[in-house]
C-alpha cells in the first residue's frame, strides 16, 4: 500500500530494537516531512558510518577507520590496567565519570546467555593474548552486576589469576541487578574507587 | 566519546520523534552490530526514499517517483469520490478496510493546531480547486474525529457545499478523541458505511 521505497525503510526500522512497525511507520513519514537536505545529510551521514566505524583491532571497542580506537592511542592513559566491559555502551558510562584513566576490553557479551557459537565470537582469547603479553598489572572486570556477568567475571577470574595479575570487580553500590550503562555517574564513580579483589 | 560518524548517527535517531538520546545510542549499536551488508542496504533503500518518495501532485498522499500516486493512476477508482485525510498514514488506514473506492486527498495537518504559516502550507485550496473542477459528486471529510478535527471538517463542509457537491463525515463509530490511524478495521469499516451529510 505504502510506495516501495518507503515501506523498504518501514521494514529496515521495524527491524530495530523497541521500534515496532506503527512506530516505524510515523518515524519513516517523519523523514519524509523534513527538509530534503536534511534527509540527505543523514543519508551521507549513515554511509559514513557504515563506512568508517570499525571495531578497534587491540580493544574491541568502536573506532573510527580502520586503526586503533582513541583510547588505546592515548600515550597518557595507563597500559597497565585493563578494564574489561560487555559492550561498547558501558565504555562511555565509564569514561563520563573521568575517574579511570586506563585501557578497555570490550567482551561483546557475556558468557550465559548466549549460545555455544555466539560464545565462540566473544573477545575473551583476544583479553588473555593481551595479558599474556605483559605489561599489565590490574584487570578490573566491569562485566554488569548480574548473574550472567558475575558468571564471566568468575570465569575470567580464574584464568587471569594463574597469569599473574591482580583481579578486581566493581565495588557493589551499582544495584544488583541493574545495568552499568545507566548508573549515574556518582555511583559508578565509587564503584570504581571501592573496587576489591575476586 | 563516541567516534564522530557515531555519534552524528546518534544525533539523527535522537531527532526523531519518541526516539530518545539512551535509545538513539541503542539503536546505532544495534545497526552497527549487524553484517555490514544489512547496513549497506539500508543505507541504499534510505538514499532511494530520499531520492524516489515525493507528494502526489495531484492527491497529496505519497508517491514513488514524479509522477502521480498509485491510487491516483488507478482507473478502476471512482474519481466521482474524494476521502479528505490529515495524513498519508490514514490513507493506508482506510485503504486495509478495502471498503472505500474512491480517491483521496491529503491535507497534510488540520486547522487548529497550526500557526497561520503551516495552515498556508495545508492543501485546502488545492482541494476546492479538484471539486471545481468538476466530476466529483461526494466529498467524504475524513479528519480525525477531534475538536481539531472536527473544526477542520466544517469549515471545509461550508465551502464544499457552496460548489454543490455531497459532503459527508464518517460515522462516529470511531470514539470521539481517538485517532483514525489507530481505529481497528471493523469499527472504520462501520464508519466508512455509515457516513451522514454534514
């Protein structure tokens, strides 16, 4: 019923999390009804994105082209410690607090609850590579406070402490259950700070 | 924080209507997280809607290319009948019901929530000029069934008698304040069948 194009990007929306298809529907007609610049500025903008934003080879968290993210460019901020975190969300909660100047992991998950071959995707041979390197001395494992991220956390525990490095978690004044990617920054700022061995 | 295509991606989703800055940046991850193929289509099928969806330069509805809409260029439909809508989203609406035959006409907005500048970009002259034009012997005055409007479908009524042609309204079958969007396709269709003169 819709013209072709237009349900095309119906579809597309729909496709995405929390958007159902009545709500696909009034975002796609409120694209037709900007300006048409507008509409083309986000049309460069998206293939920009998907042209440009890569997963930084060293970290996993997003970068910009295909070399290392800023953070694992950074000179200044500590190689000595890895923080290591499910998704690239978490990484941005993290550094509004200002109060962790080292280096990130980003896992892309966690361990329970996915399946074997998902499992198989996340970036956990890649983290022990990192350690096994050298050069770090602290692992802060920021994975969220819940079953399924106390579960990876215990797992990486493990592992890590046979390699000879200090295993911290976030301190709990993150509510259990919650989610690291909406504590505000006061809380997650001491967590970091009353962070404690595994 | 973000790498900057990321975060202009953010700040196009975020512009959208009930699409906030926490789901914006959800969103965006959740594209990015998919195979770059995915995103490439809908980077292309969002270049054809910028560059193929334009307004009906007849009906005002929306349509594939320049030319007129598929409905408009349908000879089957009675050109006898014009259905007056806000928006292109009643349109399909009305058309689920398959009840209707006629065409239509897309105002793109009602009287009383606009400033004087956007009732002057409402299609209510253009829609005074098909009716005088001739051929047309009913004009079915779909606005929402709201004080809007409602206000909308009288002013029209007025002028639209004036040139001699049957004006009707749909049934309140639709619950008065409700949106005809949103109205189950029974309760439109009883409206459709139960229209009454102005």
């Amino acid at each position: 019923m819709f013209p072709k194009s237009f349900q095309k990007l119906i579809e597309h929306f729909s496709s995405l999390p929390s958007v159902g298809p009545k709500m696909a529907e009034r975002l796609v007609l409120h694209l037709f009804k900007q300006k048409k610049d507008n509409l083309n500025v986000f049309v460069k903008d998206l293939q920009d994105f998907a042209n440009n934003v890569n997963f930084c080879p060293c970290c996993y968290n997003l970068s910009e082209g295909q070399g290392e993210c800023s953070i694992c460019q950074d000179k200044k901020r500590k190689s000595t410690m890895i923080c290591v975190v499910e998704d690239p969300l978490d990484v941005i909660a993290i550094e509004k607090t200002r109060r962790y100047s080292g280096k990130y992991h980003v896992l892309g998950g966690n361990l329970s609850v996915m399946s074997q071959e998902e499992i198989g995707k996340l970036k956990i041979n890649e983290l022990f590579k990192r350690v096994e390197e050298g050069g770090v001395r602290e692992v802060i494992v920021a994975t969220n406070p819940t079953t399924d991220g106390d579960t990876t956390a215990l797992y990486l525990a493990r592992k890590l402490k046979t390699l000879g490095v200090r295993v911290t978690r976030l301190a709990r004044g993150i509510p259990t259950g919650g989610d690291i990617e909406y504590a505000d920054e006061i809380t997650l700022s001491s967590a970091i700070e009353g962070r404690r061995e595994v």
